[in-house]
C-alpha cells in the first residue's frame, strides 16, 4: 500500500526534507530528500520510516519543532474503549520522536 492514500505534508526545517503521512489503518511515514543538482525536478529518493502496526489506529498528523530536531506523530484509534477518558471522549495518541539531525 505504498504511497496510495496521502494525507499530511511536513517539510523539516532547514532541510527540504519532505514527510509524507498516509492515512490509513496500518499507515505508514515517508521520508523524502529534496531535488538534488541534477537534470530532472523529482526527489532524490523516499524511504518509510515509520508503520503503524495496530489495524485500529492510522497516524492522522506530522509536525516539526520549530528547529527541525523533534517530531510529533499523531495517532487516531478507531476503537476508543482501551484510551483514557477526557471529558467524556477517549483520547488519541501523540508520539514525540527525537534526535532528527539537520547539517550544516
């Protein structure tokens, strides 16, 4: 199901590097370099960087810390019954993923 159900967009900052999120049960993540000095306009290669394994959650969003090194993933679950209640909803999940490198 590679690179069939796009739903978010996050440019690192500094880099160029693009993160494409697909959103769907077993999403995955997708590293993207920037266009380098060569002939065409297309990025120089994508790699998967996260899956999610749970069939009840799909990652929902992808955001930066303004210095590019820390980076939030958030997970929705379809099935809300083991999540703990706030206000009366179950909650969701966001990840925090550090160690992001920027060269320079």
């Amino acid at each position: 199901m590679d690179f069939n159900s796009f739903d978010n967009l996050e440019f690192q900052p500094e880099t160029g590097n693009l993160y494409v999120v697909e959103d769907h049960s077993n999403g995955d993540i997708f590293a993207c370099l920037p266009d380098g000095n060569d002939r065409n306009i297309k990025t120089d290669g994508c790699v998967k960087m996260l899956s999610v394994k749970d069939s009840s959650t799909e990652p929902t969003g992808f955001i930066f810390s303004a210095d590019g090194t820390t980076a939030y993933v958030s997970i929705q679950h379809s099935d809300d019954t083991n999540m703990p209640m706030v206000d009366g909803y179950g909650t969701d999940d966001i990840i925090k993923i550090t160690g992001f490198k920027i060269k320079k």
